[in-house]
C-alpha cells in the first residue's frame, strides 16, 4: 500500500515524513523536487506480544510506503497547479494525506501570506477537482474521434456517459469520491485513478501554543469536511519529531505534559486503515511471526493469496484461532482442547486479528 503527502511548501510534509520514517533528512536541502520515499512497518502490539511467546527468528511487520512529494507551486498549468511529473506519481497512490499548515513563524511565510486552514484544504480539493476534470475533457476528445472513426462502438459509448457523468459533477465542484461506482464502471475508476476519488487524510500540522484547543479545531474542520472518505487527524510536527527521537520513559513524559497520545504513524495508520477498509491477521511459528493487511471482507483464500499465490491455488483449509482467544488461554494446545482452534473453508470471511494457518496442497 502506498501513501502520499502532499501539501503546500513549508506546510511540515517533510518533517512528518521524518517523522513517522525515522530517516533523516537535511530540511535546509536545496533539493526539493525529488520526493522522498520511505517503507514503514506498521506497528501492532499484538504482534509484539505474539513475537514475546513464539520467540522466532523474525518478526515481519506488515509495511506501508509512504512517499513524500515535493510541495506544489501555486503555478498553473492546463488543467490546475499540479504538473505531469506529479499526476502520474499522485495517481498510482492509494490514498492521500495532506498536509495543512497550522503554524506561524515568520521567518518560514506561507506561500499564501497567513495561516488558513479551511482555505488550503478547500484549494487542494479544488485542485484535484480541476485536474480530474481536465482528464475528463481530454478523454472525452479521444473518444469522439473513436466514435467517428467507428472503432470498438460500444465500449466507446459506455465510457462516454461515464465520463459525462464524472464531468457533471466535477463541473459542481462535487469529488468523484462522493459518487458510487457499480461493478461496470468500478473499471474506470480503476484504470484512471482519479484524484478527487482517493480516499484523503486531512492531517493538520498545529503549532506549540494549539496543543490545549486542539480538540475544539478537530471538530470544527471535522464538522466542515469530514466523510467517509475524509478523515482528519491532527499532528504537531516540530514538537512530535523531536518527542520521536527520545528514549521511551522521557518521551511518554514530554508527551504527558503536552497532552499527546500516540505518535503520528499510529494516528495515521489507523485512520488510513479506516477509510481504506483495512484489517490485520497473523501468522505464526518458529521461523517467523509475522502481520499482514487485508481488506475487510476478504475470505480465507484470498487471504491465504495474499501470503502466496500458490496458497490461494493450492488452498484446502485455514486453521484460524482468534487472536484474543489465544492470549487468554496461552497456547494453541489449549485453544484445541476448548475448541477455539477451528478448520475453516475458503469461503470463511477472516476477522481482524485472527492467527491463521494455511493447509494447502
Ligand atoms: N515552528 C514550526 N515550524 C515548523 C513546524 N513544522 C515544520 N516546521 C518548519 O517549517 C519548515 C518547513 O518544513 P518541512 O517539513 O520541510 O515542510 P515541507 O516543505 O512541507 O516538506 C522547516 O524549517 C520546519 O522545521 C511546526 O509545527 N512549527
Ligand atoms: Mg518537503
């Protein structure tokens, strides 16, 4: 899964890129067309606890790709600000975090003078609007000219009321994520990857002296923009990256003293999680324990396909014991003997959180 920031320049991207990867990096660089990139482990305390008892040689992490995009210039080309070189990268991201600039300081200005947090997320939105909508206008071109040219007919008419119906409410300012998409053009939304349709972290970068409104903020931007595709979560980037950097015990209290709880990766993986419809399952053993991602609904199978495509293929049973179960009663023998070790079917829709073992032939 991979994850984009995006923002305004000096809105903190980068510092919360730093922040969640843990990877250094030089914020005076005068490099900042290339965006940095990072794999992150998604922490998960009940893979910790299942890596305490199994004692294997490795634990694995399930991983998301977080890239972090250099800020956009509020220079317009056909179509909005955003340039070719960041649609294309933009488009193949599974979802969208954007980063708002909650802060002052005088010495680092806004590219737009003051501080606004309802303006910038309400340009970004605008932006992508203006980008799918000249996606669409391009595309419908080339799709009248098929027609004329009487090449593949049908396929050419179906896709043109499509794109009709994407250009109508984009022309309302309405993002493609507000519309629903049956089985026949769930494809083109698959195929185009439109912006407007991704699924968005509003993340706002407060400043210091926010630290005890923040809530009051959350819920006024919450109560403006907040959907099921939208979600908000707050972070406070200059203070957040140095708490990052300390030993457990000065850190838990620093964060004490601002009010803070959970780090920036864990609120942004849950949330991400959220919208994307996304939960966890485990496998384990004495080589490795290891967590996996999954969507929501997914059964036995196409779990076991996720681990290997041969386990989907070859699959037989799933041995699935809940993860709750197996803490409370310690060991798989006893899981057995109170018959909380089950054999499931591939049609078994799998749970967050259970352990499962893949039979395969
Ligand atoms: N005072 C203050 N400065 C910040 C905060 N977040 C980021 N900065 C500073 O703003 C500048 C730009 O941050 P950076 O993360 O590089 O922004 P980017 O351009 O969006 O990647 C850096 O000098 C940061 O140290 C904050 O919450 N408070
Ligand atoms: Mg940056």
């Amino acid at each position: 899964m991979q994850i984009g920031i995006i923002g305004y320049p000096y809105s903190g991207k980068t510092t919360l890129f730093q922040t969640i990867s843990q990877i250094h990096i030089d914020l005076s660089s005068t490099n900042k067309k290339d965006a940095n990139q990072a794999i992150v482990k998604v922490p998960d305390e009940r893979l910790d606890k299942l890596t305490d008892i199994f004692n294997p040689k490795k634990k694995v992490n399930a991983t998301i790709d977080f890239v972090d995009f250099a800020g956009f210039q509020n220079v317009e080309h056909k179509g909005g600000i955003f340039n070719t070189q960041f649609l294309t990268k933009a488009k193949t991201m599974d979802a969208i975090v954007h980063v708002v600039r909650g802060f002052q300081d005088d010495s680092i200005p806004h590219i737009l003078e003051n501080i606004n947090l309802e303006r910038d997320i309400q340009n970004l939105e605008d932006e992508f609007i203006l980008a799918d909508l000249a996606f669409v206008e391009t595309r419908l071109e080339k799709l009248s000219k098929d027609l004329m040219k009487q090449k593949s007919k049908d396929e050419a008419e179906k896709e043109i009321a499509e794109m009709n119906r994407w250009k109508d409410n984009l022309e309302n300012n309405t993002p493609l994520r507000n519309l629903t998409f049956d089985e026949n053009n769930l494809k083109f939304l698959k195929n185009y990857q439109p912006l407007s349709a991704k699924p968005l972290l509003i993340a706002l970068n407060l400043a210091e002296q926010d630290v005890k409104n923040k809530e009051e903020i959350l819920k006024n931007i919450s109560a403006k923009f907040k959907t099921d595709a939208i979600d908000i979560v707050l972070f406070f980037a200059k203070i957040e990256l140095e708490l990052s950097q300390l030993e457990a015990e000065e850190k838990e209290l620093f964060m004490q003293d601002y009010g803070l709880e959970g780090s920036p990766l864990g609120r942004l993986i849950q949330s991400a999680y959220n919208l994307l419809g996304l939960q966890s399952f485990f496998t384990v053993g004495e080589d490795e324990t290891r967590s996996w991602t999954i969507k929501k609904g997914m059964t036995a199978q196409e779990s076991a396909g996720v681990i290997h495509t041969d386990f989907y293929n070859k699959f037989i049973r799933a041995e699935v014991v809940s993860y709750e179960d197996f803490i409370r009663e310690g060991s798989m023998a006893k899981c057995k003997e109170k018959g909380l070790f089950r054999l499931e079917g591939k049609e078994y829709i799998v749970h967050d959180g259970d352990i499962l073992n893949i039979r395969h032939s």
